[in-house]
C-alpha cells in the first residue's frame, strides 16, 4: 500500500469517529445542559433589569448595564476575545469559527437583558423545586400554580421547575433565553471536537419597551441569519409575528370652577375616559386570541386640562392594523364632538412588523433549524407570536430572525415559572443547530 494512503478498516474508523462528533449533542446527558443553564438563570434573575418604556435613552434602566458587564466578564472567563460592550448596552460577542471552517457564514443568537415593567423585577426570590409532586403550588399574596387550570404546569410533575414567590415576575423572559445561548457556548468550547462556524451571540436591552433595537451596530453583525431564544414551551418555533403600533393619544380641555363649569368646561380626564370606552372590547388582549388582533389601552393619567392615554396596536395582518391605527382618528373626532372646545391629537408609530414573509425568502434556515429539533427528537409546534422580538426587528433590517423556546411560561407575571429540562433542552438545541450550521 501506498505511503499515506488509508485502508478501507481505517477509513471505517474515522467515519465512525466523525459520525461521533457529529452526534454527540444529540447523545450528551441532558444532565450536562440542565448545570450549564440552572446556576447561571438563578444568577441572572439576581439582576433588576426592569425596563422603562418611558424613558427616551437606551438603555431606559441602570440595571441592564449590570447584567450587561457580568456577562462580558463571564464571556471573558470563558476565553472569548472578541467581546464588545456598546454605548448604549448592546453585547456582541463572538464565538470563533473551529478551524477549517472561517469560510463558513456566520450564524447569531440573540437574547434581551430586560424585564417586563409591567411586574416588579427587584429583589426576585426564585423558588426551585427538583421533583414537582404535581400539587397546587401556594405563593405569597394569596396566589398560587394550579395544575387542575394549567396542563402546562400539570406535565412538569416529577420534573423539576423554578417559580416566583408571588411577589415579583420572575424573568424567564428573557434569562431563561440569556442561560440558554451561554450554555451552549460554553458546552461547545468544553467540546473542541465538534465543529462549527463563527457563533455571534447578542444580548440587547429595552426588548420589552418595543423600541425596536434603536442605536443597533447592524453595520458590524456578521451573521446572515440570527435566532432568537425568548419563547415558550418545548419545541414552541416561531417565524410569524404581529404588526406594531404604539399611539400616544393627547387630550387637551378647558378648566373651569367646577360650580359654573357647565357648557364652559371641557374636561380632559372625561375625554380619556371616552376614547378608551370607544376602543372595542371584542378586539382586545384578552377577548382574542390565535391570528386575531387587538387595541390594548396601557396606561391612561392626567387632569381637567392636559390628559394622555397610551394605546398598543397588534394585527398579524398589516392592513388590519392600519385600520386600526386609522380608527384612532375616528374615535378622537367623535370625543371631540362630544367635548365642545376640547382637543385630541394621536401620535402613532410603527414598533416592528409580520417577519414571516422575509423568513420565508430564506427557506434553508427554517430547514436546518427542523433538522436539529429532529435530531434531538423534540416535537416542532409552529405558531404565531402573539407579541414580537428583537427579531421581529433583526428581520425586517435584512437578518432573517425565527423565535426558539425557553421553557418559560406565564411572562410578565406574578405567576412566571420556567421548566428546567426545557430551559436544559434549549440550551442542546442551540448547541446543536450551531453544529448543524458548521456542517453544511
């Protein structure tokens, strides 16, 4: 035989230890990736990164900075070099590329760093439980899990979960994600023989305020195509979400004693009041559900003269949100006449927009990402988001961007838990759709 030719009993050998390495996310013990994400969300959801969706700047909140920098350091630690923090709190960090394979598109994943302000994030008291009895689970301030109204919680028996104590939300939305994708980083650099391409991974703040990524670096991301780790249930897969709009509705009246105020006053208050009355019950959050859209009055103050109401708009379908947006008019014009001498003005604005059509331009990338819930035998359920991502966003700029599961459930809320094989099976997945994007 030649000198550096290879027998057929050698050639065998290193097919099967090149199918090992390509198979050995998929065999791992799960019990690996449930260490690798457990400690680090019970970190993380130490952090108060409540955003504030008042608020102008970027980031809104002080605290998103802290998460920001313990992440860079814990990338440090972890040997990664190319770590940049931005001015205005964006992480961008990059895995790199195993040898041979520099050629290879990068790919991204992407987490956000804030919470919901519409639940306290401070001082969060995560309660873990190893072996869930499948019983109601009681909370502080007379709540509690009730697996006879929820199935979700009802199929963790046995399994192991962390929920709030009822006095806060919990933040798996999004750590759970954040936990996730800095797992699978760090399961990858303990396991140099799988082989991957250039892995962006990108931690942003104020999600939850629908800004829409302001002040984004776009110009430095090299990936042509991203994920993001901020959905539910096991094998939740998203690629379709609402169309939406924020609308600031302003009220101005007219003050008078109130003694002699009749056909004199015009009060602002009243005229909120009205308009919010106006925007139908049929078509809001919580009378709707699946494909249907909604108006959704956030908040609402003021007084006689000045008064402002704040109203979200959300449609799967653009032209139904137009409609809506165009309905706002209507509604004011209709409390104007109603309120002689008083004044509504509606500012509305476009957060993000439907990312299923740009998505499906790039079928390829919802291709691979079947492939790697397939290898690891998770069960695909596609369905909208009924809300949106830093994704949705990353997709209309040019970066097709599907939504994957975290094992989170009931977000924004009092009643958050995370189930931890789930978070565990996300962080594999992430793991294994990077090798599958390396192994083209």
């Amino acid at each position: 035989m030649p000198r550096g030719a290879i027998s057929n009993v050698e050639k065998t050998s290193l097919l099967d230890h090149t199918f090992y390495m390509n198979t050995a996310i998929i065999n791992e013990d799960k019990k690996i990736f449930t260490q690798l994400t457990t400690s680090r969300f019970l970190k993380y959801v130490g952090f108060n990164t409540t955003s504030d969706r008042h608020e102008e700047a970027t980031p809104s909140t002080p605290g998103q900075w802290d998460l920001a920098k313990y992440l860079v350091e814990e990338l440090k630690g972890l040997g990664l070099k190319d770590i940049e923090l931005t001015d205005h709190c964006y992480v961008i960090a990059r895995l790199p590329a195993s040898p041979g394979k520099e050629s290879i598109p990068a790919v991204g994943f992407l987490a956000h760093l804030d919470t919901s302000s519409e639940v306290s994030g401070e001082n969060i008291k995560a309660q873990v439980i190893e072996n869930y009895d499948g019983k109601p689970i009681i909370l502080g301030a007379g709540l509690s899990l009730d697996p006879a109204a929820d199935a979700d919680l009802a199929a963790q028996k046995s399994k192991a979960l962390i929920h709030t104590d009822g006095s806060t939300l919990l933040g798996g939305d999004d750590k759970a994600g954040i936990a996730a994708i800095m797992g699978a980083v760090e399961y990858l650099l303990k396991h140099p023989e799988i082989s991957h391409g250039t892995v962006e991974l990108i931690f942003t703040p104020d999600e939850e305020t629908g800004k829409g990524l302001p002040e984004f670096p776009l110009a430095t991301l090299k990936s042509k195509a991203c994920f993001t780790l901020d959905g539910g249930p096991i094998g939740e897969l998203e690629i379709e979400c609402f169309n939406a709009w924020g609308a600031n509705i302003k009220f101005t009246g007219k003050s008078m004693h109130l003694g002699t105020a009749r056909g004199i006053m015009a009060n602002a208050a009243s005229m909120a009041a009205s308009f919010a009355a106006m925007l139908p019950r049929s078509e809001s959050p919580e009378a709707t559900d699946a494909y249907y859209g909604y108006y959704c009055p956030l908040e609402i103050h003021g007084d006689i003269e000045n008064a402002v109401l704040e109203v979200f708009i959300r449609d799967f379908d653009s032209k139904g949100a137009e409609r809506r947006v165009a309905a706002l008019d209507v509604f004011a014009r209709a409390v104007e006449s109603q309120f002689s001498g008083g004044k509504v003005s509606v500012q509305a604005k476009a957060q993000y927009f439907n990312m299923k059509e740009k998505i499906n331009e790039k079928p390829e990338i919802l291709e691979k990402l079947k492939t790697a819930f397939n290898n690891l035998g998770i069960e695909i359920h596609q369905k909208p988001i009924r809300g949106g991502t830093d994704g949705s966003r990353l997709t209309e700029l040019g970066i097709p961007t599907p939504n994957i599961f975290t094992g989170g459930r009931n977000a924004h809320s009092r009643l958050e838990w995370v189930s931890i094989p789930e978070m565990a099976a996300a962080c594999q997945l992430t793991a294994e759709l990077i090798r599958l994007w390396g192994n083209n």
